[in-house]
C-alpha cells in the first residue's frame, strides 16, 4: 500500500456500505430456479457494481436466458421482488464509526453508486442521518454517468461534485468498493481503491486493489494520511 495522503473519500453503496448485495443475489437465484439454472459467484463478479440494465445483460447473457426473457423483463421481475427487501438494508460493520469519525474531521465524503435514485430512496430509509453527513450522492441514473462501472464515468463525477473538485487531483481521492467492476472505475479514474470484498469472491478478482481489508472495521485511516481515531481511553486508576 502506497505511502501517500487522501483528502477525499468516495464510497461504493450496494455491499460497501449496505448490506444488500445478499438481497441481489437471493432474488437471482430465485429466476434462474424456476428455469432449472443456478447462480454463482462467478456470474455474481461479473454483475456485481454494474448499472442495472447492464448488469441484466451480462445476466442474460451469461444464462442463456436470451430466448426466454429481455434484460428488461428480467429487471421488472428481480425488481418486483427487491422492492419489498430494499428497506430493510442495515449496515455493513465499521460504516457508522469511520462515517461519523470522517465527518467529525471534516473530510470531505460522498457516495458514487451504480443503484439507481429510486432504489436509494428504498435502501437508505433507515439509515437518514448516516447519509446526511455525504456532501452529494452520484446514482447510476445520474446523467453524467454515460457507462456504468468499471468506466471512471460515476467516480469522475462524484469528484467533481466536492468544492473546488474539478481541480483536486485524482490521486487524492480514496475510493472504498467491494466490486471488481468498481476497483476497476476507481483505478480507471486514476484514485485510489480500497476493496472490502465479499469472502465468496474469488481473490482473483482483488487484482488492483490498493488495499484488500475483511471489513471496514480492519480499516485505519492514519494509514491514508487521514485524521486518526482517537486513541482509546484507558482509565487508569491513580495510585
Ligand atoms: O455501485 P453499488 O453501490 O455497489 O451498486 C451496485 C448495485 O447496482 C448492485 O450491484
Ligand atoms: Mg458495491
């Protein structure tokens, strides 16, 4: 891991800061069942951080469901399905602390997410006060984004949105991901990538990550240059 400092921080929503992926991949096992096919992580990698539409393609495709529905019918039906578990997203551990202590140090953050805004609306309803504290939210459907992950497009954005953005060096900017396709965009975009991946994730896809951690609560933002956390008190009784 490079010795270097960040002033900004980017973070990946769907399985970074959310626990949501789970949900994803349930309801696709749930399709490819009623057609006598599974889902695995392998197509899960290809999939995972993608647009919807595009991550559908590559479900289609990678299926051989082509003769049996479109990328878009595939969507209506794992969209009718997600609906009613997206508001029950919870956390990913060590997202509460690391937000709150960045925010408390004024670093700059945001979230630049290939979930569209609708479906942000769903899965962060529980959660107002952790979102509130990111300067702006980059959605897959955001115009700016012309492609999805692992295109820059999404990160690109997300950095010109902070004040002054435009002029901050890429190399500034530390981006948490658990995707490949978003460890990708990060390094397309020419920022730093730290990846929280899913242990189910073959680790041949960690290949580009600046830093590979098992959870966020392994992450120590000295390491980046970053206000510290505080040093844990510890109560020693006077003699
Ligand atoms: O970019 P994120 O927040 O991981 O969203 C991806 C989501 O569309 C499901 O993989
Ligand atoms: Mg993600």
């Amino acid at each position: 891991m490079p010795t270097t400092t960040v002033t900004h921080v980017i973070f990946d929503m769907d399985g970074l800061l959310l626990d949501t992926e789970k949900f994803y991949t349930m309801v696709q096992e749930n399709i490819l069942a009623k057609h006598g096919k599974t889902f695995d992580w392998s197509l899960k990698a290809k999939m995972m951080g993608k647009k919807a539409i595009e991550a559908a393609r590559v479900f289609i495709q990678e299926t051989g469901l082509t003769d049996i529905m479109t990328p878009e019918g595939f969507l209506i039906e794992r969209e009718a399905m997600l609906r009613d578990l997206f508001p029950t997203s919870e956390l990913m551990p060590g997202v509460e602390t690391l937000i709150k202590h960045l925010h408390a140090n004024k670093v700059p953050i945001c979230i630049a997410t290939g979930t569209q805004k609708f479906h942000f609306g769903l899965k962060t309803q529980k959660h107002k006060e952790i979102f509130s504290f990111m300067h702006h939210i980059v959605t897959g459907d955001d115009p700016e984004v012309k492609n999805g992950k692992p295109s820059p497009d999404i990160f690109l954005a997300a950095a010109n949105r902070f004040e002054g953005g435009g002029s901050i060096h890429p190399t500034k900017f530390l981006v948490f991901e658990d995707a490949p396709s978003g460890v990708a965009a990060a390094k397309n975009a020419g920022m730093w990538a730290v990846m929280v991946p899913d242990p189910r994730l073959d680790v041949s896809h960690h290949k580009g990550a600046d830093q590979v951690l098992n959870s966020l609560t392994d992450f120590n933002p000295a390491d980046w240059g970053l206000p510290p956390f505080p040093r844990p008190f510890i109560n020693i009784p006077s003699i």
